[in-house]
C-alpha cells in the first residue's frame, strides 16, 4: 500500500468514526419534548378520574408515568396558552383580561421571548400543530414567527371541527404555516392534528431532536366527532352534549395512541418526554365536568384551573414511575422545566420567569421549586358598581378578581360566591348549588384539607387572610397595565377586509 492510499484509508476511518461518535452523541442526549394539550378538558373526563367513557390510552400513560395532581393552569384558553409560551404570569405578559378577541388588535407581546425560540435555539427542530389563540393580527404574532419552524391548525380560539369555520362559512381558519390550508375543509380537527404529528414524526431526521406542540381543539365547543365515536356510549349517556363530548374526548385518546405508536415505530419512544396538560378546567354547558371540584372554566375555583396533568417517560426513574406527585406546579414551569431541564440549555434572554425548573422534581419525585402561585389579578374584572363591598383595612382592594395560592393555603377575592359543584349528568349524584354569606368578597381555604372548597376560613384566620392580602397587593404592585384593546370589526373581517374570508393578519387603524 503506497503511503498516500494509506493516508486515504486513514483519513476515511477517521471520518467514519466522527460521524458515528457524533451519532452517538446526539442520539443520548437532549430528549424529544412532546406537550399535549387538551382543551377545556373537564378534571372528570378522564378513565382516571372516574368519567363513566373510556380513555384507555391517557389512562395507561398517566399510569406508568406521574399523575400531576396539585397541578395548575390558567382558567380560560389564552392566558394559559402565554403563560406556557412565555414562563411568565398574565400580570406580567398584560394579558390578565380575558381570551384574546379575534377583532381585537393584539397577541402575545413580540418582546416575549418564547419557549419554541429558546428550544430552537437549543438545538431541536420545532413543530406546532392545533390551536394557537394568542393573537394573528400582526404577522410578527404568528406561530411561525414565534419559533416554530413548523405549523398546521387554527390561529382563533375554536371553530367548527370538520368545515374549521368560525364564527360561520364561508370564515374559514385552518393553516398551514402562513398559507390558508384549504385542502382539510371537512377533515376531523383531531384526525388532521394526529397525522400530522406522525408524519412529522415519521419524517424526523435522527440526529436533531424535536419539541412538539400538540394543541389539540377537543374537547371544546362546537361539539361535533364522527358518529362512530358515540356509539359505545349511547345507552350510558342520555345527555347529546355529554354524548357528543365523551366521543370527541375518545377520539383524541386513540389519537395520543397513534402518536406514541409513531414514537415506538421510529425508535425514539426511549428518549421522548411527554407531558400531557388539559388549558382549563372544562365549561359544564357545553359537555365538560369538573366534579368533585367547585366551579368550571373561568372561575378561580379548583374546578377552573386544577389541571389534567400527567409526564410520561421511559427517562423517569423507576421510583417515580406509576406514582401520583401531589408537589405543586405550574403552567409557568414547563419554559424552564423544557428549555434547561430537558434540553440542558438556558434562559438567556428572557425577561423575568415566573415558572421554575420542575424536571428534576418530577424525574426523581423530589420536592417542587414552588411554594407559591399567583392565580391571577385581573382588575378589568371587579365586583359590579353599587354595590360597596370592602374587607376592613384590606392592602388589596377585595372588589378585584384575583387570586393566590400559599403553601396549602388559597384565597380569591371579587364577585365569585355564586358558583357551585355541578354534578355530571350522565350519575345520580345532585349538585350543590354557590352560596354567599352577605357581602362576601374573600374566601380562604385550605387546599390540602379542603380541596374542593367547601370551607370558607376568612373568619377563622384573619391573620392569614391579610398576609395573604399583602401578598397580593405586592403582586399587583409589581403588574403591568391590563393591554385588552377594543375590536375592530371592519378591519378585521376577513370576509370584508380582502382576505377571502381567511382568518389572518390585517391592519388595524
Ligand atoms: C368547505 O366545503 C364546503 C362543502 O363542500 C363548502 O360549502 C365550503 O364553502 C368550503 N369552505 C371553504 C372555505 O372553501
Ligand atoms: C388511529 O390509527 C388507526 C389505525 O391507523 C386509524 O384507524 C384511526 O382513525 C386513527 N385515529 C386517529 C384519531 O387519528
Ligand atoms: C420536602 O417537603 C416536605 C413537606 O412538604 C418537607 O417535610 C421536607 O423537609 C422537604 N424536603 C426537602 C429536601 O426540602
Ligand atoms: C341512577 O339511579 C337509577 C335508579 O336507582 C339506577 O338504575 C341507575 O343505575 C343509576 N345510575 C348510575 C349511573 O348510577
């Protein structure tokens, strides 16, 4: 052999090897993150929490992984949604009032640095799939532009599920990254979100890992699955909403089925994380049920903002593998729980994070970051006029909606005491209608012992009522003005603004 065919055959072995060590390299590291996303997903309507319908696969998955059960999200669609995005409170974002208006001229703040830009920027390839709701009037607000390399799905907060218009046809909402996507008028929203995440799956390249955002539009309003998905239920249920919910809540647990076959398929099942989240608790008119715990979607009660949670891995330790974590955490917690837990990066860049790193907490069943979380304080949201409500020498002004968790310790404040426990329709058991003392406009409990919120302890401890009320007013001191600005009907009108009755961006006056 002449040296210089030597050298060749050195060089090529040498180059072989690189491309195997960093093979190997990448392929050890950085786990696949995939987030799952339920929307107006009932604390009830799970197998798990005794829903009389059948959800074998999330039941299996939170089985084997840790079942989140001191877990919390925001109690309606968009706060949620940028509080995942950004790791940051809704005092802190402006967007403490109510879900972004599709006419309204807004979005998740631009200057918020989000969590698919910093797994971007981490390294993996990036993907949301579903509903996005944080705004689209600016292309700058769009999920592409916000970090995700890919996307396919609805930029509103719901629409019609085959035909994906909204508020009516011809409105049509359905994309695939800047461009309407036609093509899936008449395709299932659950079906479509599925195959997608397989194919991106399927197509994914080995040596990048990926983050995931699967948003899925089930079970939220309108109610609509296909027929086959009743059938099993039809002589458990004589509620048609119920019905109709129970299928569209089953549909999308085949449709996790099919995901994390895909995972399997490929061989990255191993080095995948699935975190498995509902938005908010569910709306009881439209199917849902949150029982045993107080309230629905909107409220601050348990009902509102207790989440379906769960994270499933093979990259748990064993001890926490079928266990059920009562550590308190937070929607705020999955930025930085992702971007430094998972994918071993940093939070450079952002602004102040409210959520902390639970990964390890979670992985190996050791105590939360968190001790506190602040609710939220909406002051657009206050007591209505006339009536003149105050708690004596309150720091906080009691007429705002707000409220705040402490340890085991909750306390909401504003024009709550109406709402009860409302019973799922398809048992024997009886709601309890809201009650309220005269003029109440604080409620303290204990949530480990009175998780469902029966026991009003304002009375009892005052000395935590006005710590708690302290906490608060530091909270509000430290919030940014609310940002909810007016609807602009004839701007934003697709069917009137030129943009063919596609939802998307327009300019406002
Ligand atoms: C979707 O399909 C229906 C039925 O074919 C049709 O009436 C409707 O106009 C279509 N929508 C869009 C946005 O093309
Ligand atoms: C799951 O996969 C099965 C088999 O391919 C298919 O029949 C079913 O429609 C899929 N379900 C969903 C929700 O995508
Ligand atoms: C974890 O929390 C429990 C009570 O919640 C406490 O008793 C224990 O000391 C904590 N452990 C650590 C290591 O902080
Ligand atoms: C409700 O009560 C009726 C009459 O007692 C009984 O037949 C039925 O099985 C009960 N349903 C459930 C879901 O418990």
């Amino acid at each position: 052999m002449t040296s210089r065919k030597a050298l060749v055959l050195l060089l090529t072995v040498f180059s072989l090897y690189l491309v195997q060590a960093k093979t190997k390299r990448s392929k050890g590291s950085q786990p696949n993150v995939l987030v799952i996303l339920s929307d107006d997903h009932g604390y009830r309507d799970v197998g798990y929490h005794g829903a009389l319908f059948d959800t074998p696969v999330i039941d299996k998955l939170a089985a084997e992984g840790v079942k989140l059960e001191n877990y919390y999200v925001q109690p309606i669609c968009s706060p949620t949604r940028s509080v995942l995005m950004s790791g940051r409170y809704q005092i802190h974002t402006g967007l403490q009032h109510a879900v972004l208006d599709p006419m309204a001229p807004a979005c998740l703040p631009t200057d918020e640095v989000t969590l698919a830009q910093k797994m971007k920027q981490a390294g993996y390839s990036t993907h949301m799939i579903g509903k996005w709701h944080l705004g689209f009037y600016e292309e700058a607000c769009l999920p592409n532009n916000r970090g995700f390399d890919t996307y396919l799905g609805l930029l509103l907060g719901g629409g019609y599920q085959f035909s994906h218009s909204f508020p009516e046809p011809p409105y049509y909402d359905f994309h695939r990254d800047l461009a309407a996507a036609k093509d899936y008028n008449g395709t299932y929203s659950t079906y479509a979100f599925t195959n997608e995440a397989i194919d991106i799956i399927n197509n994914q390249d080995e040596d990048t890992p990926f983050f995931m955002y699967l948003s899925y539009q089930a079970p939220h309003a309108p109610l609509e699955v296909p027929e086959k998905y009743k059938d099993p239920y039809r002589s458990i249920f004589n509620n048609e909403d119920r019905l109709t919910y129970a299928g569209m809540v089953s549909c999308m647990d085949e449709g996790i089925g099919n995901v994390t076959a895909a995972l399997k398929a490929k061989g990255i099942y191993d080095n995948t994380v699935i975190f498995f989240s509902s938005d908010n608790g569910a709306t009881v008119m439209e199917g849902g049920n949150n029982w045993p715990l107080r309230g629905f979607k909107l409220t601050m009660f348990e009902g509102g903002m207790r989440a379906l949670g769960f994270v499933h891995s093979p990259l748990l330790s064993d001890k926490v593998k079928g266990t059920v974590s009562n550590e308190l955490y937070h929607v705020s917690d999955w930025f930085p729980t992702f971007v430094e837990g998972i994918a071993g990066w940093n939070t450079d860049g952002t602004k102040p994070l409210d959520g902390f790193n639970q990964w390890e907490s979670i992985r190996d069943g050791t105590n939360s970051s968190r001790t506190e979380l602040l609710h939220n304080i909406d002051p657009l949201w206050t007591v209505p006029g006339g009536r003149n409500w105050v708690v004596k020498d309150s720091p906080f002004n009691v007429k705002i909606n707000a409220a705040l968790r402490q340890g085991d310790w909750k306390i909401i404040t504003g024009d709550f005491g109406l709402f009860g426990w409302y019973a799922p329709p398809d048992t024997n058991i009886t709601s309890i209608p809201g009650h309220r003392i005269s003029k109440q406009v604080t409620w303290l409990f204990n949530i480990k012992e009175d998780p469902l919120e029966m026991n009003d302890l304002s009375d009892e401890h005052p000395d935590i009522l006005f710590s708690l009320l302290g906490k608060l007013q530091e909270y509000y001191l430290d919030s940014v003005p609310v940002f909810y600005p007016d609807p602009q009907q004839d701007q934003a009108d697709p069917c009137l603004n030129g943009n063919d009755c596609v939802w998307g961006p327009w300019t406002p006056i």
